[in-house]
C-alpha cells in the first residue's frame, strides 16, 4: 500500500482508545432494514448545524454528563456539544484526526465526518469515505441502497468523495433513515491522486475500521440495570467481570423465541471496569430485551439469552418449540415501574417488643376453593388483601411472606431466580405491572388495618440454572469452602454486596415492606473461600445502612439446602436480631417430658443466654412450627424414628386415632405449645394453619404442606383454638408491662417455684414442674384493674400426673383470677375476665400435661 500523501494533524487534546476485533453475531433480519441516502453539502462547517466545543477536563465532563463513553468499535472518544450531538474524536494510523457528529433531526440521522485541517502534499489529492451499516456483526453489512443493487443483489458499501470548504476543512454528510437504527456505520478513507491511479486507505490507529453508532450510544455504567435518561433514551448497564463479549437482545414480539434485533458491545467503549453499559432512543419500538454474555469457557451457555440481574419489570416466556435451550425463561421489560398513589399510607413503625407475626405462603393462603375467592384472585397477594380481617380475628399485627421471589418451580420458592420483583405467579392475570400493583395494594391494605409486612429473602443460593450464576459466573459464586452448593452466592464479594442491599432498598423504597427475615443467614457470614468471616461486610453493611435502619431485620439459620438448622454466633451490632432455634427445641423437649427446667426458663424469659449481649428479649423471634418439618397438630400427633429430629411425642398412639385419652392429651399440648408461646418474652411467630389443625400427614417435608383449608376454621378444633390465640395475643398485649418488654426482668420482678413453693429442681432430669410468679412493677400495679392487672402465676406441668400447686399469696388487697387452665374443657379452659380464686384455697389441683395462668386483680368495692 503507498503512502498517503495526506498528513493530518495530531491536536494536544485527543484522548485515545482502544479498538475491538469485529465480532462474529446474527445480522439483523431483513424486517429491520431500511435506506440510506448519500450527499455532499457545500458549506463549511461553521455553518452547519453541528456546532461542537473543545473536550473539558475529564472531572468536569464525568460530573455533567456521568461519564460518557465513546462507542465504537476503534479507538474513539466523546466530546461532548453545546446540543448534545454525540461528537467522536478518532485517531488514525498516520497519526491524524477523523471526527464525527451524529444527530437526529425531522426523522431522520445526518453523520457528518469531517478530516481535521490538513496539509496536501499534491493539491489533486482527493478523499473518499467508502462506507457500510452493521448491527451486530461488522463483516455482515446490511443494504445501503435497497434501488441500487449490485450483481449479488445488493450493494453493502458506497463510496462518497468529501468536499474541502473554502476553511480548508474537508467534509462529507450521510442521511439515514430512522428505521435502520439503531445499527453502526463503518468506513475508512480512500486518498487517491486525480493524475495517478495509485491510492492508499487511512483507518483508525489500531488498522481497523472507524466505527460509529447510530440511533444509540455508550451510555452509563451507572445505575445497574434499566433506566430512563433525561434526554428520552433507555440505559442498559449489567455487570460482568468474566464475559469476554456482552450481546444486547431487543424483542418486539414478546413469543419470539430468537431476538428481533442484537447489538454486540464493545468492551472497549462500552465497557467501564467491569460494567457493560449501552443507551437506546426509547421511541423504537422493542417490548423486552436480555443478555448473551460470553466467557472464555461458557460453551453452549454463552448462547443463553439472560434475564438482567437488576430488571424490575420481567415478564415469563415460554418457549413455542417445547423448551429450547437458547429461549428465556424470563425477560426485562421496557417499561418504567409504574407510579403508585401511597397517599394516605402510614407504616405501623411497632416497636420489636410489640409485634405478633404470621407466617403464611401467598399461594397456599388463599389458593384451596374453601377461600371462597374468584379464581383470578385466590392464591394471589390480592387474595391476601381480601382476607386481611383473619390476622386481626387472631389478633396479629405483622405479616411474613414466604419468599414471592420468582424461583426454580421443581423445587420451590427457597431457590430464587431473581431478586428484583416478584413472581408473576401471585398475580391476578400473571402480567408483571398488575403483579407489582397487587403487592403495593396488599401493603398499603394492612398498613391500613395497622398489620406490618415482612418478607423471607434468600440472598446465600439460586435456583440452578438462574439467570445470574451465567452472568458472572465467577463473581457471583462462592469458591470452595464446605458448603457443597454449586449455585452459593458469594454473599460478602463487594459487587454481590452491594446487589444485595441494592435489593433490599428497593423493596422497601417502592414496596414500603416493614422488614426482612434472612433464611440461611449462617451462611452470610462466609468469604469467598467458604471461610467464616468474624465481621462479615454484608451483615454490618445491612445494620448500618440509612435506608435499611427504618425496617426490621432478622437471621434465620435454616438452610433449605440440607433442610437444617445450625447454630451459629450471628455479629448483631444491636440491630439483628433472630429466629430463636433453641426456644424451639427446648419448649419441644420439656412438653414431652425431657430437657432440664433452666432450659425451660431461660426461654420463658427472653433467651438472655443469646441476647443478654445489648439486645434484649424483643430480638428472640420465637416459634413452635413452621414451614417446614411437622406442623403443630403433628407434633403431638407423630414420633417415629423417621421424625425423631423434630423432637415430637405422639401422646400414646402414632398417627389418626379414635381413642379419646389420646385426642385431650394431644389438645392439651396444643394449647401448652401456643400458652407458652405468648406468655414468653420475645416475638411470638404463628405458622399458617396451626390455627385450625392442618395436618401433613406426619411428613416434616416442606412439600407436603396443604393449602390453608378455610373450612376448617368452622370446626371445633378450629373455633376454640383461633379464639385462645386471639385471647393471648390481647393478654400480650394488656399485659405489655410483663410479656411485652424490650428487657429482660429484674431478679425483684420474678420468683421460682418447685412444688409446695419449694425451690426448683433444676438440674433434675426428672423434674416435670415449673411455676413462676411474675411481679408487677410497684408504679405498675397502683393503676386501675381496668387498665391493668397486678402480679401473675403462672405453672407448667409436663408430667403424666396430677400437681397440687400452692399459689403464693396475693398482693394486699387483690384476689388471685384464673386465666388460663390448659387441662378444662372448651370454653372454659381460657376466660378473659378470670375466674376467682375462693379466699380459703391455698392449693389448686394440675392436671397433667397443663399449664395455669392465674392473675393477681383488686377486690370489687362493696
């Protein structure tokens, strides 16, 4: 190749970058291609409507125009205009200058390519752009001029001679119509001598083509995921250190399985660190869009169009040729979440101590026909709305949802997908703008009845084939350790970190959830390596941060991957606190006739032994039975070996039974399971259906859960033991100054009782009985009976005989009420006014397998 005879000047200000090779994709289908048209305008560029201003220094430009990239598939960089026309600056192989400007006008897209003052070494020197469109592979030009086609048919190049101005300045103009973009535009200059055939082509420094975009450009790497920029245009940034080439996917037909349009990002303009980032005019008309991301040893998987980790709209697509492999199982949408119209809407903000929650499965909840809810409705969050008046029957005032997660089908909604928005699955016609609307009016609905709304999230693992593990591979996955887990989220690595809390700002910015229960929280303390970290980042960046610090959050160690708990010293910084797994275990052991009394009592009085540590008894979540394992009716209804972890006791006979010693036994221990519940310092948590008995036939699998069954709310079973949970969540909550503290008792405010009132035999493996008596505060008790009661007895007795219980004397002037006897018969086992104690009694008579409550209340005036 000769030597150009054109010298073009290198100005001090030129910022250079690199180039990519051509990328190897699917040209654009011919539905999507359109015309150009061709022409020189003889005017110098001063007049011209492409008014560009010197490059600023980089902090100025990063602040005003959050650091615009060059795109382009050579080295270039963005200056920005006065009009904000996308100005490109490129540097050449001869060491000159070739800049660009691109813009949008009546419809149409005019690229002006202008060769910096120039010296010609021979005057009859002259410049041609030899020119073609792409969009996603450089080596596949699309038709440039669809009535003037070549002998192959069409014709992929033109060649256009700039024009020199009477500046000195050479120029040459490009029209293009709207309907090619978005694609790029690539050329290089041809510099021929009129006298001699003999020519030489001049390219960018890398010896590749210049490359411009059309109709889109670089965009931000800030934020993640979609977003909608001032000037109209659409935003894409996505993370991903281990992709090697990054494919933007653009549908306009939602049951297309293959994109209608792909655009390759350059990684080296389209690319900041490790975020891919591009921008779209939002006016073309694509629905949604998804990723192929590329790694050096993704295979088959680099074919996968994937689900943006940070999209908050998605929408379910199914594939029309019967699963295959290169069709989303989810796409973003391009759409904005719509606004909400929260006026009105106040959070109940109820202190720790205060809350009585309910744990239920959206779809579970409402689902069974007995819910008496359309089909549109049943098993939706709009179903949860309907049914709000069931929590406050029960006397509840907060709300945990299983996690609403979209997540793996085959094995349930502990094995998230995705993060960002919830499963379409709960919603009424599963269109994700309605679903997003259902949950905002299902909150906005409690809120208003004054019932809090938390959320179970598992942040530690994905489903399998989760759209993320294929987006970052390497980033997002925990490496080694001992966790076993292929798909284990690498919790504490500072991009998955910060996804997190990302997340979690989210739902409680747009959603106004009230808090969070963190399932597998054992495994948020690991590092990269599996390591057990003693100050995780995540977990001290969760109690820290400003928006998080309004909500509730709390650990939950289960771990749906081996379906165990373990116990674990959790880093709280006074703000975590924890689904108490010893409470459990120990109110478990002593019903059944097991376990030492100090157990007993430590959980009776708010688990000091995890919390003393400046948190106190409202950090304790307490709970009998949830959603996994046996459910409460199965505790005392199974023990067989093959349940023998779930610490239950079959109360004489396994399984269904007719026998009637067995049935009163078996309700005795479900009223002892929820009394001691209540009547413990620390958040009592109700599981869906222990209220009305739902059984899983003895199966502790999640999976065998049943939906809610509304029928049996009408049973005998039902009626009394939904209106002894609605007395003791109204005996909590008369007697805050007892079971509703923010801090443990003081040694004064609590006595131990044995039997005959002799001390307790605590370290007796055979002792079976347990009594306490409660002391009111001296301030306290000179209030009104009608506002509140005085001192309080309470016994637990788990042997298979009878006690006969010496209640301690009452306070002057009070008469000993009893509240609640486990062992007498419906409806008299409970009474919210109490019945009084005769002045000669000292003894009371225990059944076995009870418990008594009996309150200390002012003698009536003659």
């Amino acid at each position: 190749m000769a030597t150009s005879p054109i010298q073009l000047a290198v100005h001090s200000r030129l910022l250079s970058y690199g180039s990519s090779e051509s990328t190897k994709l699917v040209p654009a289908p011919p539905g999507n291609r359109g015309k150009i048209v061709c022409s020189v305008k003889k005017r110098e560029l001063e007049e011209m409507n492409f008014s560009g201003i010197g490059r600023k220094n980089d902090q100025q430009v990063s602040g005003r125009f959050h650091q615009l990239k060059a795109l382009s598939a050579s080295g270039i960089s963005l200056v920005p205009t006065v009009k904000r026309v996308p100005t490109y600056l490129f540097r050449t192989d001869i060491g000159g200058q070739v800049k660009v400007y691109v813009e949008k006008t009546n419809g149409k897209y005019k690229v002006l390519v202008e060769v910096l003052p120039v010296e010609l070494s021979d005057a009859h020197a002259e410049l041609v752009i030899v020119c073609g469109v792409f969009r996603s592979d450089a080596s596949c030009f699309m038709p440039l001029d669809l009535n003037r086609c070549g002998a192959d048919g069409k014709s992929s190049t033109i060649e256009t001679p700039f024009v020199q101005g009477p500046s000195g300045k050479v120029t040459v103009e490009l029209d293009f119509e709207a309907s090619l973009a978005p694609c790029y535009i690539s050329f290089y200059i041809k510099s021929q001598l009129v006298t001699d055939m003999e020519s030489s082509e001049i390219r960018s420094h890398r010896n590749t083509n210049f490359v411009v975009p059309v109709g889109f450009s670089s965009g931000h790497p800030s934020p993640l995921g979609l977003s909608f920029l001032p000037d109209g245009s659409l935003n894409f940034a996505l993370f991903s250190h281990s992709a090697k080439s990054v494919v933007l996917c653009l549908y306009d037909d939602t049951s297309a399985e293959k994109p209608t349009l792909e655009i390759d990002l350059d990684p080296y303009v389209n690319r900041s660190g490790d975020i891919w980032h591009a921008a779209l005019d939002c006016s073309l008309l694509f629905k949604t869009y998804g990723y192929r991301c590329k790694a050096a040893t993704s295979g088959k998987r680099g074919e996968l169009v994937l689900l943006d980790p940070y999209a908050k709209v998605i929408r379910s697509v199914i594939s029309r040729q019967g699963g295959s492999e290169k069709c989303p199982k989810y796409l973003g949408e391009l759409c904005q979440e719509p606004g909400y119209d929260w006026s009105g809407d106040v959070r109940p903000s109820l202190p720790m101590e205060k809350l009585i929650i309910y744990r239920l499965n959206v779809t579970q909840f409402t689902k069974d026909k007995s819910s008496k809810l359309p089909d549109d409705l049943a098993g939706t969050f709009s179903g949860i709305s309907k049914k709000w008046h069931h929590f406050k029957d029960l006397g509840v005032n907060a709300m945990l949802l299983q996690p609403i997660f979209p997540f793996e089908e085959q094995k349930g909604p502990y094995y998230p997908c995705h993060f960002f928005s919830p499963g379409n699955m709960y919603g009424r016609s599963g269109d994700a703008l309605s679903v997003i609307k259902s949950v905002k009016d299902m909150v906005k609905k409690l809120h208003a009845n004054g019932i809090e709304v938390f959320l179970e999230v598992v942040f530690t693992h994905t489903a399998q084939d989760a759209p993320l593990m294929h987006v970052d591979n390497t980033s997002y996955c925990v490496k080694g350790g001992d966790l076993n887990i292929q798909n284990a989220l690498n919790c504490n690595y500072p991009v998955v970190q910060q996804m997190i809390l990302d997340c979690l700002r989210h739902w409680v910015i747009e959603f106004r959830i009230d808090g969070f229960v963190f399932i597998n929280a054992s495994s948020l303390l690991r590092g990269f390596h599996g390591e057990i970290l003693s100050r995780p980042p995540l977990v001290e960046a969760i109690a820290f941060d400003p928006i998080l610090s309004n909500v509730k959050i709390i650990a939950d160690n289960w771990n749906p991957v081996a379906n165990d708990s373990k116990e674990n010293l959790f880093p709280h910084w006074r703000r975590w606190a924890e689904i108490n797994l010893r409470f459990c275990a120990d109110i478990r052991d002593f019903l059944r006739g097991e376990g030492l009394l100090s157990n007993l009592a430590t959980r009776l009085c708010g688990s000091g032994d995890i919390f003393s540590g400046g948190r106190g008894p409202a950090f304790s979540f307490n709970y009998i039975s949830r959603n996994f394992g046996l459910t409460l009716v199965d505790l005392v209804s199974f023990s067989s070996s093959e349940v023998a972890s779930e610490l239950s006791w079959n109360c004489g006979e396994e399984g269904a039974t007719t026998n009637t010693i067995v049935l009163e036994r078996r309700l005795k221990q479900v009223r002892n399971f929820l009394f001691i519940l209540f009547i413990s310092l620390g958040v009592p948590v109700l599981n869906m259906g222990d209220e009305c008995g739902q059984s899983s036939g003895g199966s502790p699998a999640y999976e065998a859960r049943k939906s809610f069954d509304w029928n049996t709310l009408k049973t005998g079973f039902g009626i009394q033991t939904t209106q002894f949970i609605a007395f003791l969540s109204n005996l909590r909550m008369r007697r805050s100054d007892l079971l509703q503290k923010s801090t443990f008792l003081k040694e004064e405010n609590i006595r131990w009782h044995g039997i005959d009132q002799s001390p307790p035999k605590w370290d007796d493996p055979s002792s079976k009985f347990l009594a306490m008596t409660l002391k009111a505060d001296a301030e306290v008790s000179q209030t009104p009976v009608s506002d509140i009661g005085g001192d309080l007895f309470v016994a637990f007795n788990s042997a298979g005989d009878s006690e006969c219980v010496i209640l301690p004397p009452p306070p002057t002037d009070m008469v000993w009420h009893r509240l609640v006897d486990t062992a007498l018969p419906f409806p008299g086992f409970f009474d919210e006014k109490g019945t009084p104690v005769e002045d000669e009694l000292v003894a009371y008579e225990m059944k076995s397998h009870s418990c008594l409550l009996f309150e200390a209340q002012r003698l009536a005036e003659t």
